[in-house]
C-alpha cells in the first residue's frame, strides 16, 4: 500500500486520459442538462488519470530509491563510493574526524562513571540470566566496542539488560535446566544470542524496522513493569539467601516457593547485608536526584557498595556464618564461543523462537531509549541503522561469550547525566571492565550475592514508570487496556503469554476498525459546504429528503462489505420509520442516500457487490444511491465494475456538497412543476 | 469501533460541554485577533461535545437493541410474546398461513424433480465423504426437514455437497482410516456434523456472521475450482474401477497414483459405462441450457442414468465381468445416533476443528447461494437466522445419522428452474428420499459405482467460475491472487493449507493498509474550497509556502506512527531540498505543514506521541505543524494531549481550507509590512 513517489504524478497516464475523456464527454453533458452549471465540478473527476497499476507503483517505488540514491551520489562526486558506503555502515569515521580532546575528557568521565554502575549491574545480570558472572562482565566488552564503530546514538549505554536476563533466563530454562547442565544452558545462551543478533541486523538490512513498533508503548510500559516485580521477586532467592527456588517466573510460584523456603532454615545475615546496602544505595539515589551535580554519587554507590561488602565479608569471615558469596569468578578477557553455538539442536526451532523474541525486546528497549535521548540532544535516530549496529554487537558477542546485549535504561541515563559526549564513553567503560576482568575477579570472590540482589532491586523502579501509565489511561482507555494485559500476563502467567496478550490486543483492535468501522451520519454546518458527523457537531442539520452516510474505513472489502451494506439498509430503514410515524409530507420523505467515500481507498470485488446490492435494494425503495468524492482508486473501479451505467454516469460526485445542490435543485423545479 | 447509534447525541455530555467552552474561550478569541473574520469556522470543534466513552458507547448499544425490540414489541400488543418469538425462530409459522393450494402443486413439481437429482448425487457425495450410500440419503432427509421451518430462503435446497464431502473425508482420514474401521470413521463424521452445527448456531445466536464473511468472494471463487479439480481427480478412482488409490487430496498424489494403478490390470467396462453415462448426462445438460423450458431434463437425467445402469448390470450379469456395483444399501430410514458421538475422543480438539472449519465453508456455500436466489427474487436473507437454521439442522442430522448438510449450487439451481414457491419442494424432496429409503435401496445393489462417479463429474463444472474470476482479474489483482492462492493451495498442497493462504492474504492486506497507509499531498482544485490528492487531480495547484498532506489510515496508532511521522519529515526534507535546489525567495519557502486528519477515525497513545515529535522536529526548522478537520475522537485526544500548548490552540483548524485562508492572509500582511 506504500505509494512513496508523492510526486509521482500523470505523465505516465497522459495517454490514458484521451480515452477516458472521450469515454465521460456523455457524463459531462448529462451532468449540464440535469443540472444548468457553468462548471460543474465533476469534471475533475471525467479527467483524473488512471491510477497506478500495481506494477508502475513497484517500479515506481524502486525507481525512486535508486534515483534518490543516484543523486545522492552525484552529489558526492568527488567522495570514493567505497569509502562513503563504509562511512554509512560506520559513522565512527564521520564523527571520529572532528573528534577533539576536550570532547575525550568528558567521555572519560563519563566512562569511568558508566564502568563503576556497570561492573555490579553485570555481575547481577548474568546472575539472572543464569550464567557465572563473568558472562555479565564478558557482555560488557565486546557489544559496546561494536556498538560504538556501527551505532548513531551517542549516549546509549550498551551491555546486559534485566528485562532480557530475565527473558533469556526464563524462556531457556524450558529448554534445558541451569543447574543441571550449567554448560548445555550456556551454549543455548549464545545460539539464542547469535539468532537474536541475525534478526536484529536482518531487520536492518531489510528495513523491517516497523516490526518493533509492534509493541506498542503501552504494551511496553506494562510489560517492563510487570518485567520488574517478575525481577524483584526472583532476587528473593538472593536477598534470603535460599537454596531452594522455583523456576517459574509467575508471581504465585515465585511467592508460594519463598513462603515454602522461609520453613527451611534460612540465614538472616544475607538478609541483613542485601537490605543494607539496598538502603545505602537508595539514599544515594535520593541525594543525586536533590542535586543534580551529585549525579555520580548514585552512579558509583553500587560499586562502593560492592567494595564495602565484600570487605567486610572478608575481613569476618562471614561466608562460614552462611552467608552465600560469589566464589570463583574466572579471570581474563572473553572466551571465543563459535564451537559453542549449537546449530544442530533438536530444540533449534524453539531457540530461534527465543532468539526472534529477545531480539525485538532487546531493540524495543534499546530505540525507545536512544530515541528519546537523541530527541533532548536534537537529533534523529535512524531505526534501522540502529537495528545494524546491534544485531552485529551481538552476532560478535554470540562469538565471544556474550549473551544479549542492548541499551540499558539505567545506564543510558548515567551516562547522559555524567556528559558524555560520543560513544567513546562505551569504549572506555569497555576497557575499564577488561582491565577489571584481569584484575579484579579475585578480590570479588568474596562479594556475598545479597549485594548483587540489592543492585538489581535497586535499578528496578526505573522500570516502572506509573506516570507513564496515568497518561495512557488518561489518553486512551484501550491502550490502558494493552498495558494491563502486558502487566498482568507477565506477572501471572509467563513472559510469553504477556508479551502475546498485549501483540494481540493491539492488533485486534486494529482488525476491529476495519471488520466495523464507523457510518456516520453527516449534516450541513449552516451557511457553509462543510458536512460534518452530526455527533461531533450536534448543530449541524440534516436537508430533508436527504440521507448522507460517511464511510470511515480505508477500505471497502470482504471483511466489512456486507456489514457496511446492511448498516446503511437499517439506517434507512429507521429513517424511513421515523417518516412514517411523523407522517411527513410526500415531497420531504428519504428519496436520496449520499455516500460520502472520501476516507476509503480502496475496494475489492465484494465491496463492489455490495455497493451493486445497496444500489438495487434502494432502488427497488424508489431511493437513489449517490456516491460523493469517491478516491482515485474507489473511482476507478467503480468506472471498471458491472455498476449500472446509469448509476455510474449521474450519480457519481465530487463532493457531497455539490451532490446535495444538485438533489435540492432537480426537487425544488420538480416542485415547482407540480 | 461499532458505534451503532447514529441518533445517539450530546445530551449527555451538555455539562462538558460547558467546560470546554470556558476552556477554549481563549482559542477563539485567539483565532479573531490572528484573523479578523466574522465566524471563524473553528468555533465549531470548539462546540463539540465530548464523544462517549467506551462505557457510555456499551450502554447505548445494549439500550438501542433493546429499545429497538421492546418499541417493536409494542407496536405488536396484541399478539402472543411468546408466539411471536416462535414466529422469529420458526419462519414457516408466519409465510404458513398464507400457504395455497396452487404453490402447493409447483413446490411438489419442484420438490420430485430435486427428489431425483438428489437420490443419485447423495449417493455419489456419500461416496466420495468415504461413508456407505445410505447415509447420503440420510443427509437429504432429516436437514431439509429442520431447515423447512427454521430457514428464511425460498429456493436452497439442502443435503450433502461435493466440497463439504471432500473436505470431510480429507480432513477426518488424518485421524482415522475409513477402509481400516469404517465404524469409528463413521462416528466421527458424526461427531464432526455435530460440532458443526453447534458452531453454526452459535455463530447466529451470538450474531458472529461476520466470521463467514472472513472467506471473501475471491477466496471461495477459487477454493471451488480448486475443490472441483480435486474432486473430480478422486473420481477417476471410480470411473477407473481402481482398488488402490490414495488418501491424499492434491493433483501430484492422485494423478501418480492414478498412473501407478494403470499398470495393474484394470476393468475397462467401468469406464465405459461410466464415461458415456457421462456424455448422456452433459448431453442432458446442453439440451437443456439451449430451452429453457426442458430445464427438467438435466434434473433427472442422472435418476436416469443411475435406472438404465443399473438395469444394464442387472439383465447382462456384467459384475460378474469386472463391473464394480454399489452392493448393499441398508433399506429403512435413519437410525438415532446419539450413542455414536465421540465427546471422549483423544481427538477431540481435531474434530471441533475440523467442525470449525465445515461450518464455515458450509455457511458460506449457503448463504452465498440463498443470498443470490434471494436478490434475484427480490427479498433479503438474514444471515444470523440462515446460521441458526443450518446449525440446528445439522445438530439434528448429527443426531440420526446424517453428516454435514448445506445448501447445495446446482440443485438450489434446479429448484429455482421447476418453479419452487416455498421451502415446501424441500419437504417433499425429504418424503421421496424416505419413500426411497424402504423402497428402492434393493434396487440399488447393481447400480455400477462408476454411475456415482460420472453424476459427481457432471455436478462439477458448475463448481468452478471462470467468469467470475475473470471479473476478479479485471477488477482487483490483489483479490485475484487471493483467488490463486486458494486455488493453487487446495490443488497441490490441501484444503486446509488452500483456506489459510487465501485467508491469510486477505487480512495481511487489510493490516498492510493500516501499517503502511498512503500519505498524500493535497492541492487546490482552481476556484473553490477543495482540495484533492495531486495525484488523482493534476490539474490541482500547490500554494507557495504551504505543504498539505493526508493521512490516509482510520487509525495513528503504535503500527503505524512512526511510519507517518518519518514519512512526513521525508516528504518536508524533500520540498526543502528542492526550494534550495530552486533557490526561492525566503517568503516562499515552506513554512506550515497541514496535516489533513479528515480520515483518521482515532489516536492511541503512540499517535499522540508522534505527532508530538512531529510538532517538534518541524518546530525546530522553522516550520509550523497545522492539524485540520480532526475527527471527534482525535480532537478531543489532542486536547488531553501533552501536547504543547500553543499547538492546540493555535494550530488546530475546521477544514484545510480555513487553514490555508489563514496562512495565506498572515503572510501576505507580514509580506506588506516588510
């Protein structure tokens, strides 16, 4: 239905024209006798081209792109096509021309900023999503150095993300348990990851960025919303330190196996460090978000939380008094992972499911967060090149022990807040987590995993975005409607089952306004030739004798035909009713049913029918049918269609405007006659 | 999206009204500075009144139809409310009464010769559902019956059909062998002819006929001919004489099948009986489409046929000679079925889907048949009540034996041609086939199956719609190809694959309308108020410095916004590029964007966003973003909207052309006071 080409116009038809002309002459000259005008204005509609066929509109819509890249191209004569196609693919050598040191310093800072909030976020990711830690601190390497050469964002802080743990985490799990084959889960991990980044660059590639906007925002703030108590339950198991936990992500499960677990033996000294440090890090939300130059105290709180934990652990021993410590975290850079990915799966449909899913949320997350960013610094985001730059951050992760990688909500911001500049704020984060891989990992073996709960549960409010939702429910019912179902499934049912309520909601609605869309009665508002539904504008007022009817569906087609059909026959049916209750005079009773088809675009063959039926069935009333400014296509079937000739000659009009004067003269002489 | 109630007004929402009025006092008085004009036309979506929320849109709906019958009911005080109930379910106690002793003698002409086209096309669809002949006779017994006092057309004469036989027997074989248990096959049929009427009479008690409505025209257009085609393929298993044959329904199978079976020895007696009882039957047919007045001819020469064949096999012992005989036909009429529905069936699921899918296909042949005969004869169908009495007959007839029942084309054809009045030729056809059923079946022993197999060849022809689908070509390719599909689906893949195309193609055209929507720049029409796409009326000018787009789509939602939105600045980019490439004085240069909504029925949250950043990425080039002629719904979301403030009150016109008025004269001012 794309007609790109707006200046696409008739040269290509002017041949078409002379046919028709001759063809519509009787038209015109029937119109001038039935109604004595100067000009009357149908003859805009005798002279309009044939519309495009189907092939001139492909033809057409190819054309363009290649003549508009062509003059692109001249354009840039002197630039080496090679050269400015890379720059395309990678505007890291646009942008990294003028880049100038006191641009770098900021990025600096805001680096170092990002590494200290990424470093604890990541360890508790990969918790999440059921690896070791070291993936989460892996993820945090590679994608963003990618990211960085390929991705237009400039603020997008990329790494592991909680919503896509905990979807990675709960879908796999169906697949193969964690526990059981920690090795079998984590080869799973990358073949989801490597299939989520070929859709992702697959999308770019072929510009199927429309299919992310299939989660509606509103489906979207349910769903992270009901993403982050799914979250902030299952760190729970972390904060209570329980051995035993569900796998399900439901809300009931979760709850009945934490009640079940609290009459187990239980260690209260996890509880106690996780809700500490959980406040230590809420209070420092707290002053950055006082004073906004504080900005960096809640950005590295988790960090110093980290530090101090894990000190204080070390320095009692506190592991031998049951508190539960992350233990080994094996050190050095990624590990390639090709051999790892597992193409020959019996479950590959059901991996590729997966992939396709965290594929879209992934990028959901990551656009909905770059776009509104690049919205406050003035620039536009290219979705598509976007799509590119991740689904290759994470193709290359698959290959090196990452698991899917996006932009962060939490992160994006900090990095925002901190100044950041160009994305060179990835690449030093980047290289701060690699040096912390060579160097750190021993120190964080005594890290107690409350800490790591207390950090994911600290990030979660950011998800929940209740103002958000106040504003749908107050703009739209429907979409509330949407976010609820999103909400709801995810935190009682299962991700999927969310995710699909909401897709499906959205979609039916759409459907809904096309299988019944809205007849509108219309009246004339006074002294002007504006018609207007006569709810929207209750002073608007009917002609008498005179019934008109406006479609409002784009098209006219076997899905609402014959319920369009009988929704005009009631119509008339009560009008007619009503003028025989009030025994109107003879002259004012229904004798005319104007279609206004300004809003429909097209028809198919039942819609055809239908309009044939309609016109019969008036007929066979003593009604006329007039259709009044049908489209270009609508007119042009309508001209090719088994339409009576009469019906298509004389009661075809431009405007509703000009078929009610020509209804009241011809009635007004035909009165005047009797 | 049904707002059902074209006389429900703004009484309830005066009170908002006055609200609003206070509100926009300001937009007014605005608009009277800007432009000193009289009665600036926008005070009119100043006065609108708030439309109705979903709840205030339920409640009317529900108060309409119910005040709708009870006003109804009142008119009819005198007569009993139950019996006029009765009268509504049960047409035959209304058109009854009036019943004459001459319609009588037509309706028994028409009701025996339907008796004797049907006798033998019963036996030959039993056949081909993979059931014993008497249950086809069965079928034309109990169905007709039930529908002759609940159904509202005159002329459908019910019974099996070929498609609906084929489509049982290539769908229920998948879950079990009619050649290995021919009884639990049986008692599927059963089960499915049950599950068929249940959802053909909830479909019209829940008043779901829409849902027939989802096979369009072209879709069935092309499943016939397809179904023929492989119809008349399986009967080459008869006229052949074959014992081996395959069960699967598409060309590659039955035509290899076929020529694997033509290497065994083969009885060539069968074809020739069968083949030139074919040449008699069509000859029959010529003959009578030449005279009109013969029509009789063709009705009964298969009966005929089936006589001479029979009584050939019978005086020349040919069975004895290879000829394949039909053999026992159980005599008496049906037996209950009750005991054999299988509601614990493992595949229970598969059989209400098997029965999902014959209902709907039944209905459609139906309803597509009655509605014809019904225009033709100048009365009108109502789809719900023709849904009820199908399902109820076919509930019944899964109660004594019969399997699925529709309204069959050539003998609803040959019912019209003898002159029926009512339904009454159906209970007459019903009393034959019962006479037939004690009397005749020991006839039937020897009649030849390759009889049955040349009747069901001749019924074919009239299945596939050349013409039809000629027109189909001509008028709609997308429609055309819908047709292709279910064509080429049904032939050489199965019915259910041939259904799913089609109508899966249907509706991705539908939701491609609405996510990829036309948006068109407007032009003025020389001399008046209109303004048409530039496309359909080239002679349509463009005014300096205005760029005027439409929306073509019901609804700014999530599936489409952003698409709009970048199309929008795509086409600003381009003007601008080219007002650079023409060098144009500054006060030419593109300075307002009038976004015609006149079509857009509705916002979600995600249109209102991006009409927001649309609204700031024109803003920031020093472009104005004007909204005209919004609908009701979408005005009233543009108010509670965040959107800026001097937008909404600004920004927001009655028609396009109030809005140009009003740029044109501000500029030309601003232009006389440089």
């Amino acid at each position: 239905m794309e007609i790109s080409s707006l200046s696409h116009t008739s040269k290509a038809h002017k041949d078409n024209n002379k046919k028709m002309g001759i063809e519509m002459q009787n038209h015109q000259s029937h119109q001038a006798e039935g109604a004595p005008e100067e000009e009357p204005m149908s003859r805009w509609l005798i002279d309009t081209p044939e519309p495009p066929t189907i092939c001139q509109e492909l033809i057409g819509y190819v054309r363009t792109k290649v003549l508009s890249k062509k003059r692109n191209k001249t354009k840039k004569k002197p630039s080496n096509p090679v050269y400015s196609c890379l720059k395309s693919v990678f505007p890291i050598l646009t942008w990294g021309r003028q880049y100038k040191l006191n641009m770098f310093k900021k990025d600096l800072m805001a680096g170092l900023t990002l590494a200290s909030l990424c470093i604890p976020q990541s360890i508790g990711y990969a918790n999440l999503a059921g690896l070791d830690p070291e993936y989460g601190l892996y993820t945090s390497v590679v994608p963003p150095l990618i990211y960085s050469t390929m991705g237009s964002s400039r603020e997008l802080a990329i790494g592991p993300v909680a919503v896509v743990s905990l979807l990675l985490s709960s879908l796999i799990r169906e697949l193969q348990d964690p526990i059981t084959d920690p090795i079998a889960y984590r080869n799973i991990v990358f073949t989801v990851t490597f299939f989520a980044g070929m859709f992702q660059a697959i999308f770019g590639l072929f510009r199927l960025g429309f299919l992310v906007d299939f989660l509606s925002h509103a489906a979207l703030v349910g769903f992270m919303a009901g993403a982050a108590i799914v979250i902030g339950l299952q760190q729970l198991k972390g904060l209570f330190g329980l051995s035993h936990f569900t796998n399900k992500t439901d809300v009931v499960s979760v709850l009945s196996s934490v009640f079940n677990s609290l009459h187990h033996p239980w260690q209260p000294l996890n509880f106690v460090i996780g809700s500490s440090f959980l406040i230590f890090i809420l209070l420092a939300r707290f002053i950055g978000k006082r004073n906004k130059k504080l900005f960096w105290i809640p950005a590295i709180a988790p960090l110093i939380a980290v530090i101090l934990a894990t000190l204080i652990v070390y320095l009692t021993n506190a592991e031998t008094r049951g508190v539960k410590i992350v233990k080994n975290i094996k050190p050095g850079l990624n590990r390639p992972s090709v051999n790892e990915l597992q193409f020959n799966s019996p479950h590959l449909g059901q991996i590729a499911k997966i992939g396709l899913i965290s594929a879209i949320i992934a990028l959901t997350e990551a656009i909905a967060v770059g776009r509104s960013f690049a919205t406050i610094k003035g620039y536009r985001l290219d979705g598509n090149k976007e799509m590119m730059a991740m689904g290759f951050s994470n193709i290359a992760g698959s290959l090196t022990s990452c698991y899917v990688a996006t932009g962060s909500f939490s992160r994006t911001a900090v990095n925002f807040s901190a100044g950041c500049e160009t994305v060179v704020s990835n690449i030093v984060m980047a290289i701060t987590v690699m040096i912390s891989l060579e160097v750190l990992t021993r120190f964080l073996y005594f890290t107690p995993t409350a800490i790591l709960a207390s950090i994911i549960l600290s990030a979660l409010p950011g998800l929940i975005d209740i103002s958000g939702a106040l504003h749908i429910w107050k703009l739209d019912k429907l979409d509330f409607l949407v976010l609820l179902s999103a909400f709801f499934g995810v935190l009682f049912v299962s991700v999927e089952i969310g995710l699909l309520l909401a897709v499906g909601i959205s979609f039916a609605r759409i459907m809904l306004s096309s299988i019944r869309p809205n007849i509108e009665a219309l009246g004339r508002l006074s002294r002007t030739d504006i018609f207007g539904d006569i709810n929207q504008y209750p002073m608007a007022s009917k002609t008498q004798g005179l019934l008109t009817l406006r479609i409002s569906s784009p098209l006219l087609c076997f899905a609402n035909a014959n319920f369009i059909r009988d929704r005009i026959l009631n119509t008339v049916g009560e009008v007619k009713e009503e003028d025989d209750e009030q025994e109107v005079k003879v002259e004012t009773v229904l004798q005319v049913v104007i279609l206004d088809m300004s809003c429909v675009m097209g028809v198919d063959t039942s819609g055809i029918v239908a309009l044939e039926e309609l016109h019969q069935e008036l007929a066979s009333n003593n009604i006329r049918l007039v259709i009044a400014s049908p489209r270009w296509r609508v007119l042009h079937k309508l001209k090719r269609s088994t339409l009576e000739e009469k019906m298509k000659k004389e009661n075809i009009f431009m405007t509703v405007g000009e078929a009610v004067e020509v209804y009241v003269r011809a009635s007004s002489t035909s009165h005047d006659l009797c």
